[in-house]
C-alpha cells in the first residue's frame, strides 16, 4: 500500500479555521493522519503548514520555529478578541500621532517581553480552552509568557491604520501586540487584519491555494508535497 508522507503548504483563506483546511485535505489526500503546525485564526490568512503521514512526527519541531506576519493595526477601537471579529469595548478618539511617537511604540516590543495572552483563544485552563470560558462571559487569570520580536517594519503609517511586519517566536500573539501597541499610544487598537508570510524555512512560494486544496486531482496533490528529505535539508538538519 502506499505511503504518503510529507509536509503540505497552503495559503489559507479568511473565514474558515485551521481545522477546516484540515478536513479539506484529509478529504482531497483520502487521508486520516494529517495535522497542521500553529493555529491561524479565521479571519487570517497566509501559510498554513500540513504534516502528512510520518510528517506528523515532526509537527513539534515546525511549530516551535519563528514566525513572520504582516498585520494592519486599527487605532481607536479596542475589542473583546483584540480582533476585528470580537465585539467593540472602547472607542476613542486618535490624537494626532507624531510617525515618531508610532515607531518608539512599536521599539518598545522588541527583544524579549512578556505578552498576557487573550481569554479568546486555544490555551486551556483546568482542560477547558479559554475561548470557552470566555463564550460564557467568564475572565481568568493567564500566566503572562515570555515572547520575543526580532525585528519589524512599518509599512504604511496612516492613521487610524498602521500597517506592520513582525518575526517573531513561537507562542506569539499578534492580536495582543496591536492591543498592546494601542495601550501604550493611548487610544487603544485592535487586529485588523493578519497574514501569515513565512514559519521557519518555509514561505508561500510553494503553497497551494485553499481553492486549489479543494479542487485539484489527488495526484496533483501529492505532487505538491514537500518530502521528509526535502524538509530536512530545508531546516538544515
């Protein structure tokens, strides 16, 4: 019987979650052993990292790796998910922003900090997710984890948008930084919108679409994997 082992890249829609692109390639690979490497929540897009077969034993190793995302930050309104999806808890005006006053708020998560993650997402408290906890109106106190940012850009400064790249470790809230960053401008912010570009050594060069995931021949599919050899001389390794 064949075996089919390796690792998928896939440029992950908005509107659906990781576990979703999950079923949609255990259907279209006629595969039960498939996994995904780091969550991306539904509103985001970009890289999705698939294990396949004997590349579920590697799932660790390329969830632990850095992450790089381009975001758009919107000042002024902060929201329950610290997202455009959650539900508006503070409005405020933007003060008129110096570009420099933006830049020395962004330099100030850099490096290693602490990040409180959000009640809306996949940790578990006693076993239960927070994002259960929170649909039921609960808060509880989270373990502030340490996070490092090494490096960003600014690419669009045009307020009430910001528009940002950030690498950054494993564990990594991008949701938090944008509410983080608000805080400390003093008006608030929440996500607007989040792109995931690159996990480790992989990009979205050789991905396939969501569409394409769904559509294309089983065989063309499989094509598309990247071997286990492929993915170790990739990492190095």
């Amino acid at each position: 019987m064949e075996t089919i082992d390796g690792v998928l890249l896939v440029d992950k829609a908005p509107g659906m979650t990781s576990h979703d692109v999950v079923a949609v390639a255990r259907r279209s690979l006629g595969l039960k052993k498939v996994g995904h490497c780091g969550t991306l929540d539904p509103m985001a897009t970009g890289l999705l990292i698939l294990v396949v077969g004997r590349g579920t034993k590697i799932q660790d190793l390329l969830m632990s790796e850095d992450k790089e995302y381009t975001g758009t930050i919107r000042l002024g309104v902060v929201t329950s998910t610290q997202d455009r999806e959650g539900e508006v808890t503070e409005e405020n005006e933007v003060p008129p922003l110096a570009d420099e006053r933006i830049r020395e708020a962004f330099d100030k998560f850099t490096g290693d900090f602490y990040q409180t993650p959000p009640m809306v997402s996949a940790i578990k408290k006693d076993g239960v997710p927070l994002y259960k906890l929170a649909r039921q109106g609960k808060t509880v106190e989270r373990e502030p984890r340490l996070v490092h940012v090494y490096r960003h850009r600014l690419d669009r400064i045009e307020p009430p948008e910001i528009d940002f790249t950030v690498v950054c470790s494993k564990g990594f809230y991008v949701r938090t930084y944008a509410h983080d960053i608000g805080r400390e401008l003093g008006c608030g912010a929440h996500l607007q919108a989040l792109r995931r570009t690159k996990s480790g050594k992989f990009d979205l060069s050789r991905s396939v679409t969501f569409e394409e995931l769904k559509t294309l021949p089983r065989t063309e599919l499989i094509s598309r994997l990247l071997t286990l050899p492929e993915v170790s001389r990739m990492r190095g390794a």
